[in-house]
C-alpha cells in the first residue's frame, strides 16, 4: 500500500547544539521511499547516517548560533506484507536464533523482563501457541491499561505502566515488549506513522519474533496493523527516539501525519481466535 506520510517538529535552540532527527522512512524490503523531501528552516548542513543493520535512518543537525528552526519531512511510501497462518508462528528455540536476534531476548531500558517474569509466566506461560500466547498478552494490555495521555513521561519503564495502568501507545510497547521477552519471545520497539490514527501523531507497537518471521502486534488497536510506515526498530523507545538532542534545546511543536495515497486499503487487525499473523516482509 501507499501512503504520504509526513513529520513536523519545532525547536527553539538557546545555545549551539546537536540533533539526531529519526524520522525518515525506513527503506527496506518491505518498504520502498518513492518520494521524499526534508526542509529545515533556516538551512543547515545535515548529515545522513544509517545503523549497522539499516534499523533506522539518522540525520544529525549542528546548529551553531541560538535559532528557531522549523524540520519539515515528508514521503510517497510503498509498503508490503503477508499473513502468515498462526500455526505455523511458533517459538523458536534460541540455539537456533540468529545472532541479530538474541538483543531482543534481554532486558532494556524501559522493557524490565526480569522483573516481570513470574507475572508473565503466571498469566500467559501456559498458553501452548506462541502466537496466541502473544495474542493474549497484547489483550490483556488493552483490556487492563488505560490508554491515557498525559499519564507518563521520558521515565516510565514497562514495570511501571504495569503498576500504575495508564499509559500511551510507547508504555503499551513496552510492557508488550517486556512480557514478550520473560517469556523467552525475542520483541522489539516499532515506532512509524500510522494511517487513520486519531489524534494523528508518531505511533508505538512492537514485533515478536515468531517463527522465524517478525510479526507485528499493537496493544493500543487505535490503527490497523496494515496502515503502518516504518521509522525505525530497536530495543526499546531509547533506540528509536524521534529526536536526540545534545544541548540547550526546547521543543515547540511536533506533529505527524499519514494517508493513504491509493485505493482499495482493506483495514487488517486480530480480530478472532483464528487471525493470522501479519509481517511486513
């Protein structure tokens, strides 16, 4: 599917300084930029930096004299995917995980597994099929922790959100992704843009890796799994903040935006027990 996508921020900086802007549409095999266009205003020189493993698509900004400056993003984006029959989404052994995957095994920043294991176990451990078990918990976030705006803040880690039941689509991720991960499911942050999302705004979900294949799950449900964009993935929202910031620096604004750019779009979401998963390929 296509979608335009577009990202907005505003920055008043008090003293020279950094950025580290993440919001470029990731390209990838599942993902292809077919337009895209990056104002700053006043101009300055960037620089475009992708990670190791193409996870995110950084442009560092020096800002040398104290300014307003206005970044405007935007992109055509063409996405792919495919539903994979839940059946064959299983756990995968982790002497047979590749190297890239065993990060998302471990305990992060803001997704404490550890500290979460008897409760994850205790809840969802019995569930035989792995999908369904990620299923399960992904219901159980959205049955039991009140989407809240305004509730949390840069602090608030995944044990967090489970004690105090409020949060925002990033503390949903994260207590997704720390459930995942106690239970021995190696998960990820997704941050992107999301079509029909209300307000529109930068969104959070995770993937689990489920048989071999990332599968995308999205506690929230404010946005069909189908009519995401991608940014970035990482460990958690710490890997793939939408801006880093070295400096005497205040954001003024920030808003995102994503529609759709063709006909047809068909909304996909879990729905019932015999949902398939969806991966973006």
């Amino acid at each position: 599917m296509k979608f335009r996508v577009s990202g907005n921020l505003g920055y008043e900086v008090i003293t020279p300084s950094t950025l580290i802007l993440n919001i470029h549409a990731l390209r990838s095999a599942a993902q292809s930029v077919l337009e895209e266009s990056l104002i700053i205003e006043p101009y300055f020189k960037i620089e475009e930096l992708t990670t190791l493993y193409s996870e995110n698509r950084y442009v560092r900004l020096e800002i040398t004299q104290p300014v307003n400056v206005n970044i405007n993003y935007s992109a055509l984006v063409d996405t792919s995917y495919k539903t994979t029959n839940r059946n064959l989404l299983s756990e995968v052994p982790i002497v047979q995980m590749d190297a890239s995957v065993l990060p998302y095994l471990s305990p992060s920043r803001y997704c404490q597994s550890d500290k979460l294991y008897c409760f994850a176990n205790n809840k969802f451990g019995k569930i035989d099929n792995a999908f369904e078990k990620v299923l399960s918990l992904t219901k159980w976030i959205y049955e039991n922790v009140e989407y809240l705006s305004g509730s949390t803040n840069s602090q608030t880690s995944a044990y967090d959100t489970v004690t105090e039941q409020a949060g925002v689509c990033r503390d949903f991720a994260h207590l997704g992704i720390a459930l995942c991960r106690a239970l021995s499911i190696p998960a990820r942050y997704f941050t992107g843009y999301s079509y029909q999302l209300n307000p529109p705004d930068f969104h959070a979900c995770f993937e689990a890796f489920l048989g071999s294949e990332w599968v995308i799950f999205d506690a929230t449900k404010l946005a069909p799994l189908n009519g995401l964009v991608k940014i970035a993935t990482g460990r958690d929202a710490a890997d793939t903040a939408i801006a880093t910031i070295f400096g005497h620096v205040n954001c003024t604004f920030i808003s995102a935006s994503c529609e759709l750019a063709e006909d047809k779009f068909k909304p996909f979401n879990y729905t019932d027990s015999k949902s398939s998963g969806l991966t973006y390929l």
